[in-house]
C-alpha cells in the first residue's frame, strides 16, 4: 500500500465526491460550505450518475438550480459545489476523494479511476454494506485499498440524510489510521450542525453501518406487525448483540467494542430503526406481501435498498460456517425476507 506525504495545510486541498444519493449529496453540501470558508479549495466536484428528470439532464439542473430535485429535493446546495457527469475528470486532480454509493457500484468505479487518482490523495468511505466472497467478507474500506492501493479511511453515524442537509444537529464518527488524516478529515466534515468524533478503529466504524439495516429490517416488520416501541427496543438491543458477535467473529482483534457506542454504532442503529429506508420498505413488505423489488420501485425513487441485500449476504457466511445457533436473529431475518418464514416468527427469538 501506498504511503501518504503529509498535508500541511487543507486549504490547498481539493475535494471530490463520488455519488449523489441523499447520503452523498449531503456530506457533498457540507464539505462545500467548509469550502466556502476556506477550509478547503473553494470549488467542490461531485460525480453524479446522469439521469433525465423531466426531460433534463440531472447534472445540468444541479448545477443551475443549486438542487438535487430527485435525491435531496427542497434543499438548495452551495454554489460552489459542481455536479460532473465524467468520473475521470472528477477525481483527476483531487487531494481528498469521498466515496458514497451503493457498495455494488465500487469495482466498476474503482476500475474507471485507479489510473487517474492522484498518486497520494487521501480517500473515506461513506458507504454503508459489505462485500462477500469465498475468503469471508470485506469491508467497503478493505475493499478500496485493495483495489486502489490507499490507505482508506470511514466516516459513518446516526445521519439521516434530509435531517442533516437540513442542518439538524447529528454527529458521526470518522475512523482513520494516523492522527493527521483524522484531523484532514474532522476538519473537512465539521460543522456547527454537524459533530465529528474521530478514532483509529476504521473496521468498527464500518461494522455496524454494514449490518444496521438488516436489524433496522426487523423493526420494521414490527411496525408493519402495528407492535410498539417496547417490541422494537427488544428488536434493537437483540440485533445490537448480534452485530457486536458477528464483527468479532469475522474482524477478531481489529475492532474495538468501545467504538460501538460511537455514533456509528448504536446511535446509528436507534436512528436507522425508528427512520430510514430500510424499516420503512420492511414495514410495507409486511402490510402488502409486495416483493422487493416491487417496494424499491414504488418508495425509493431511484435509490436502493440495502437491508436485504446485506441481510443475504451475511447469511452467505453463517450458513457456510453454519453458525445458524449463534446468530438466529440475523437467520430469521434472512427467513422472513425470504417469505421462507412469517414476519410474526421474529417473536420467536424471545422464548
């Protein structure tokens, strides 16, 4: 792996953002404002998938209206913050490259711009999956410096996209190795709305962002059961544990358990189980019997549900292992969303 030189100053820095999803979108708008205080190079690209919205080009209304109309609709972006449909000109003279998309999407990413990246830019990962293959599971992070040859780091947190583009206040929590790329990284993400705690577990920042959304499926099979808060407090702290042993299974001694009381960890849960996509497709999965794909098209506008893919492929490694009698919440998960099982069976795993 590639060694970094030191950044003196970030205000010489450029920054990239590669996606523009709700979650991509907003951190783009925040690193903008920064930039707008000088923080960084004030102008801020951001690589958008374009895609006509009533006839027009999706990059071109972001870059004339200040608004993403179908992923942040309402919320009016910085200026200086410049929507690009061409990846490599995008990434070609960035210091800094945040990557937030849906885990699916990096090796075709990763192979568009491996030749073009700056041979020491400083890349995080906002992305929240994982990637599984016969030698185990791969964490967005993992994955990237594989496949770019960086050290990489992660920011994740209890953030609801519109809540944060709205500036309500969250907090989140950056993971990178060396005390200098936490700073570059706390100082890019800070805002009066927006707090950054940082740490060296990079894995355990991830961890739980991975995993959240096959827990945050069950609290919405709850709501769609109509059973209330003291049922999905059962379902939150059942799926806590969960993620806490199937990280230290896969992860051992890499993750630290404190940063789980980060707000990647359990904040991030409780904020995904009582919002988010994830519960919500859960909750009309069970109040229609609507396949997946039918929910992702009728509720998401063009964007995609994680849960149940995440939920899937976890599975992958518990049936392999067959460690079905260690982790029976994530097993009946992975039943109910198959319809294998009725949602109603989640209850089960109390008696």
């Amino acid at each position: 792996m590639k060694s970094l030189r030191k950044f003196s100053l970030t205000k010489n820095l450029k920054c990239t953002v590669i996606g523009s999803g709700n979650w991509g979108n907003t951190l783009a708008k925040i690193i903008s404002e920064n930039a707008q205080n000088g923080i960084l190079k004030e102008k801020v690209d951001m690589w958008v998938f374009d895609e006509q919205v009533e006839g027009q080009s999706l990059v071109d209304i972001i870059n004339y209206k200040h608004e993403n109309v179908k992923y942040l609709n309402g919320i009016t972006l910085p200026s200086n913050l410049v929507a690009k449909k061409n990846l490599k000109s995008c990434i070609s003279d960035a210091d800094l490259v945040v990557f937030c998309l849906p885990h699916q999407f990096l090796p075709g990413i990763c192979d568009e711009i491996k030749s073009s990246l700056k041979p020491n830019a400083y890349l995080i990962t906002g992305i929240k999956g994982m990637f599984v293959n016969p030698s185990g599971i791969e964490l967005p992070s993992q994955f990237l410096e594989k496949k770019l040859n960086r050290p990489v780091g992660a920011i994740s947190g209890a953030n609801i996209a519109i809540d944060v583009a709205k500036s309500e206040f969250a907090e989140a929590t950056v993971g990178a190795r060396t005390e200098e790329e936490r700073k570059i990284w706390k100082d890019i993400f800070q805002r009066p709305y927006f707090s950054i705690r940082s740490v060296s577990d990079i894995l355990g920042v991830e961890s739980c962002g991975a995993m959240k959304n096959i827990v945050a499926l069950g609290a919405g099979f709850v709501d769609g059961l109509n059973l209330g808060s003291n049922t999905k407090s059962a379902i939150i702290r059942k799926g806590m544990a969960e993620i806490i042993e199937f990280s230290s299974h896969t992860f051992g001694d890499c993750i630290n358990n404190s940063t789980f009381w980060e707000s990647c960890g359990i904040a991030d849960l409780v904020a995904t189980c009582f919002s988010g996509r994830n519960r919500k497709c859960a909750e009309h999965f069970v109040r229609t019997g609507k396949s997946w794909d039918e929910i992702e098209l009728e509720l998401l506008n063009g964007q995609k549900l994680q849960g149940v893919l995440t939920a899937f492929e976890v599975y992958e490694i518990i049936e392999y292992f067959k460690l079905q009698k260690f982790f029976p919440f994530f097993t009946r998960i992975k039943e109910i969303s198959k319809k294998e099982k009725d949602p109603y069976s989640i209850l089960d795993l109390f008696n």
